[in-house]
C-alpha cells in the first residue's frame, strides 16, 4: 500500500509526528500500563515508515505481541504545526515462517 502524505506533520521527518511501538509480555490494562514486561520493538522516528518489529514474541511457539503505539509531537516543533490534523492508518502485515519437519 503507497504511503499518502497529509502535509508537514507526515513529511518532516524530525519535527513531524513521531511513534514509537511498545511490547508488553501480558495484555495492557485498561489504564494502558504494562503489569508485565515491557520493552520498545519500534523505536522513536517517523510516523510514515515501514519497520520492522525488533524481536517479536510472536516468532516464539504460543507466543503473542501485546503492542501499543505512541504518536507525539516533538517539544522542537514549530508553529507551523500548530492547528494541523493528520488521519492515520496502521496497517501490520504478518507472514508465516514455514513448519519445519518434526
């Protein structure tokens, strides 16, 4: 799917929008923390990007990804951004290992 681009919060790639994509080894609460372990699989840049997740749990037999993803404003950027809206959608894309023989 071809990426569209909304305006400067999409294209500028250091003071646009940011997300970052978290891991949590059990589901999120409804106060979107973390009872379990936590750890970053999509660091900070872009919110338009392709990337992959860094060590899923998922690869693992019976394993789950429990993501959660923030999207910010960096404190940097100017008032150019003041009053914009962008419309996202995320789209994740999986695709099966092949079985190996037992």
């Amino acid at each position: 799917m071809p990426f569209v681009f909304e305006g400067v919060l999409d294209t500028d790639p250091a003071s646009g929008l940011q997300m970052t994509v978290r891991s949590c080894s059990v589901p999120w609460s409804s106060a979107s923390s973390c009872d379990g372990d936590e750890r970053t699989v999509v660091a900070a840049g872009p919110v338009i990007r392709q990337a992959p997740l860094d060590r899923p749990a998922s690869l693992a037999a019976g394993g789950a990804d429990h993501l959660a993803l923030t999207v910010s404003l960096p404190e940097s950027a100017g008032n150019e951004f003041a009053g914009r809206s962008s419309a996202l959608q995320f789209t994740f894309t999986a695709v099966q290992r092949p079985g190996a023989a037992r």
